[in-house]
C-alpha cells in the first residue's frame, strides 16, 4: 500500500477531487498555501493499493495541467523599493507536485 501526497493548485482542485471519486479513489483534502506564488494549494493525501499507484499518477497528471499566468514580482526586501518599478512577468503555473511514500500498516474504525 502506498501513501499519495497531491499538492495541487486550487484551480484544479475541484476538478481532481471529482475525478478521483468517480474512479473510486479515496482521499482527504488539505487547504495549503504554495511558497513563489504565495497562491492557494490543496493537498490531496490518498491511500492506495500498489496495483492503482500508476491509475492515480495518470489521474493526477492528466488533470492538473501547466499554463501561463502572468504575476507581478513581489517588490525586493531590504533595498530601495522607490527605484523598483515591478512589471509583470509569465510564470508557468498548475503541475502537480506528487509524494508516494510506503505504508506498512492501514486500519480503518
């Protein structure tokens, strides 16, 4: 049995967590913030027999997808913030970020 760790942006969340109930995968959903972005995340943890790990990392790839979005820089920290003009810039966004750990034991009450 594996452990699924999905850190996802938000905007493909909704989309993943009715995917992954539709194919009967399990899971508990965690609202998380990302770090470059400082956007919101959700995690996804889902237990899973090591014959679905490839489904659900299929599942997960085909769902939460990279597109432009372009963002403005956060203004520099301990400089002179008065010369600093921030322009926008395209950064790539969505992707997942996917952890597959071992479980040696599952129990459910």
């Amino acid at each position: 049995m594996k452990m699924i760790i999905a850190i996802v942006q938000d905007h493909d969340s909704q989309r993943l967590a009715d995917r992954l109930a539709k194919k009967d995968f399990r899971s508990t959903k965690l609202a998380t913030t990302g770090g470059f972005l400082r956007a919101g995340n959700t995690t996804f943890l889902c237990g899973v027999r090591d014959e679905r790990v490839d489904e659900l990392l299929t599942l997960i790839d085909d769902t939460c997808g990279n597109r432009e979005q372009t963002v403005a820089p956060v203004t520099p920290m301990g400089g002179n913030a008065d010369s600093y003009i921030p322009y926008p810039v395209e950064v790539e966004v969505g992707g997942a970020t996917v952890f597959v750990l071992p479980i040696e034991q599952f129990e459910r009450f």
